[in-house]
C-alpha cells in the first residue's frame, strides 16, 4: 500500500505538471515529517547538497558546454560534411549521412538533445534541400540522435557511475559496441527503405580536390573523439578532466580554427549550458532525498520480493525490467528515470547476478528510446521544431526505427559480451 502510494503520488504530481525536481523534493520532505516528523529534514539538506558534490558530477557542465560550443563554433557542420562523402551517393544516403554524423559527434558531447539540436539543424536543411519530406527528415534525425549518450563520452554515464559507484570509464568502454550496434540497426533499417520509399541520391560523386578539402577542413574536428578517449583509458586524464579537455579544444576549433564563434555567441552559449545545468543539477539533488526514502521505507526490498514471486527466472525479469522502463520513458525525462529507478531496481539487478556496468548499458539504451518514443519524448519535439512538422507526422515514420532500436534493446540486455567485452578485454574497472 505504502508503495502504491508514492508510486501515485508521484504520478498525479506529474500530471498537474510540477517539475519532476519539485514533484520528488516535495514527495520525499512530506514523507519524512509524516513518517519521522520535521527533524528528520536535516537529512533531507544533507542528502541533497551530498548528491551534488561528488566529483564525477563535475564532468556534466563541461560535456554540455563541450557540446553547445561544438553546435555554434562550426564543427558539426565539417562533421557532416565528412559523413556525406562516404555515404551520400548511395539511395538513401544522407539518411545513412545523418545516422553516421552522430556516431562521429556523439564521440565529442555525450548527449541526445545536443545532437539533435545542434546537427539536426544542418541534417535536416540538407535532406529537404535533396529531396526528403521533412517528417522523415525530423524522423531519421531523431531516431540518430539517441546514439550520442550510448557511445563515449556520455552524460547519463557520468550520472549513473555517480549513482551506482561504478568506474565511469568501464562505462564508456561498455557502450562502445552497443552505439555501434545502434548505428548499424538504423542503417540497415533505413536501407530496407530506401528503395520503397523511393529516397533520394545525391547527385554525382565528389572530386578529389573537392573531399580532399572537406577531409582537411575536418581534421581538427574529427581529432576530438579519439583524443577524448586516449586521454581517458591512457590514464592521464579521468572522464570528468576529459570533460574539461573536451570543452577547452571546442573552444580553439570554434574561435581561433573555424572562426565562427565569437564573443557575443560565447557568452550566450556559456549561459544556455549553465542553464541547462542546473536543470540537470536540481533534479539530482532533489532525488537523492526521494531514494533515501525509498530505501528507508524498504521500497526497493517489497520489489524485489514482488519480482522475484512472479518469477526466478532472470529472462524474465530482465523482460519485465525493460517493459517498465520503456513505459516510463514515455512520461519521463530521462535523467529522472534513471534517478528514480536506480535505487529499486540495482537490488533487483544485484539479486539475479547482472554486473552492474551492464545494467547501465541496459538503462541508457532504454532512457535513449524513450526520447523518441511518445507522448513525452524530448527530441521528438527538438526535431518537431527544427523541421517544423507536426509531431504526430513524426511519430507515423517511427515504426522501422524504433523495431531496430528495441531489437538492439534485447540483444545488449541478453548478450552481456556486448556491453562487457571490451571492459574485460582492457581490465578497466569492471566490478565483479
């Protein structure tokens, strides 16, 4: 009963519209002073300023200012002009453009949003200029963009190392090979297509002089990604430094390389991402106290044993996982599903032996389908308005995409080789 009542609580909260940081603050605060009475909110300070200051979190302003500098300094125009040259004068090819741009640029942000805002304006230019509709432009564009959070550096990573105590670096080399494998199911999803949709090819191949200047032109750019990683598994910087080096090179390329950042569009740009950090920021710290509760009110333990009755069988429990989480990505943002969900379901994770650095793949891939899943998905109306098209226009091209995304969801959930491989084959942190 006593479940059913916050699990209520926090969904009417949600449907008046409060913040999902005021909606749990509030919720954990009443419950401590119904349950404990109102000393108890010391704990509340306590565990809110502690959930803000640990030093991975450190990592999240710089990857998302790394990421808004990149969008307005020019280097994810260079990206996508590289990607256009491999792919683009196959059928269909700057959709295959538009899916290999983010792979390259989620190397460099580690967020869905960042792509889908700052890319998609030029993908999404590019393919009606050649002959796209605009829905399937803002579809394509969308569906991509949940790549950025899956391949290193990531932000939802950062969280969840914080969260759960993991190497955030074993976590970057997990989603390694599950980006891969996203970027793969969107390509062929969108090469069964190409020739039943009729989609354009761009006319001609370009001459050497010409992709010679394009390649040079995005040398310093595509530079970004490889160097961010060296730097991290070489050990000379941690992920939250990296953060820092990867902010501090998109800085050089926009202003002193590409030239188009200047000083007005900077400070904009610093505060956009302080903006958005603190949204970012709140929610953590409103959460904490809310998983406290949660813990302390036995929450997660009444889950388990519920789980469990319905069946030891771990595939179906992981089923039964994913389901939640999918329906839950659907209201949700996908921070505070992570926040929320993390507490009641690492026991469960923990009871039927998943590694915990494979439980973060599981929920990433999830939280990422879930922005391009409706009613609440968030970069359906980044792309929404970007193409200017009606969601619901969106959302009747989804079908094909979104079978890739939930084919790849099942084979990282039940294959951990694919999440695991390259943090054991490295022995970089992986908790056994």
């Amino acid at each position: 009963m006593f479940i059913a009542a916050i699990l209520f609580l926090v969904g009417f909260s949600i449907v008046l519209g409060f913040p999902i940081a005021g909606a749990l603050g509030m919720i954990a605060g009443a419950i401590m002073v119904y349950t404990s009475g109102a000393d108890l909110l010391m704990i509340f300070i306590q565990r809110a300023y502690a959930a803000t200051t640990s030093f991975p979190l450190l990592a999240i302003p710089f990857f998302i200012l790394a990421g808004n500098l990149m969008n307005v300094g020019g280097t994810t125009e260079r990206i996508f002009e590289v990607a256009k040259l491999f792919v683009g004068q196959v059928r269909g090819g700057l959709a295959h453009v538009n899916v290999i741009g983010s792979m390259i640029f989620a190397g460099m942000s580690g967020s869905a949003v960042a792509d889908a805002a700052g890319l998609g304006v030029i993908e999404i230019r590019a393919m009606i200029k050649e002959g796209y509709q605009a829905k399937y432009a803002a579809t394509i564009t969308a569906v991509s963009s949940t790549i950025g959070p899956i391949i290193p550096p990531s932000i939802p990573f950062v969280i969840y190392g914080s969260l759960a105590n993991v190497s955030v670096g074993a976590l970057f080399l997990a989603g390694i090979v599950p980006g891969l494998l996203v970027g793969a199911g969107l390509m062929i999803s969108i090469a069964l297509a190409a020739k039943k949709l009729n989609l354009p090819r761009s006319a001609g191949i370009p001459s050497w002089s010409i992709a010679s200047r394009v390649i040079l032109r995005a040398i310093p750019a595509l530079a970004l990604p490889p160097l961010i990683l060296y730097a991290i598994f070489s050990g000379v910087v941690t992920p939250t430094e990296a953060a820092v080096l990867a902010t501090a090179y998109a800085y050089f390329l926009g202003h002193f390389v590409y030239k188009e950042l200047t000083w007005d569009s900077l400070v904009q740009t610093v505060w956009d991402s302080g903006r958005q950090t603190a949204q970012v920021m709140f929610i953590i710290a409103m959460s904490a106290p809310f998983g406290w509760v949660l813990i302390q009110q036995q929450v997660p333990n009444a889950i388990l044993q519920g789980l469990m009755s319905l069946s030891a069988d771990p595939i179906v429990i992981l089923l039964i996982v994913n389901v939640v989480l999918l329906i839950l990505g659907m209201f949700l943002e996908t921070i505070a599903i992570m926040i929320i969900t993390y507490p009641i379901l690492a026991p469960v994770m923990a009871g039927i032996g998943v590694d915990p650095v494979h439980f973060g793949v599981i929920l990433v891939v999830n939280m990422m389908i879930g922005l391009v899943t409706p009613p609440v998905g968030l970069c359906l109306f980044v792309v929404s308005g970007i193409a200017k098209v009606p969601i619901a226009d969106i959302v009747s091209e989804l079908t094909p995409y979104l079978i890739a995304l939930l084919v790849v969801l099942v084979m990282v959930t039940y294959v951990p080789a694919f999440s695991l491989w390259l943090p054991h084959l490295l022995g970089y942190g992986v908790v056994k």
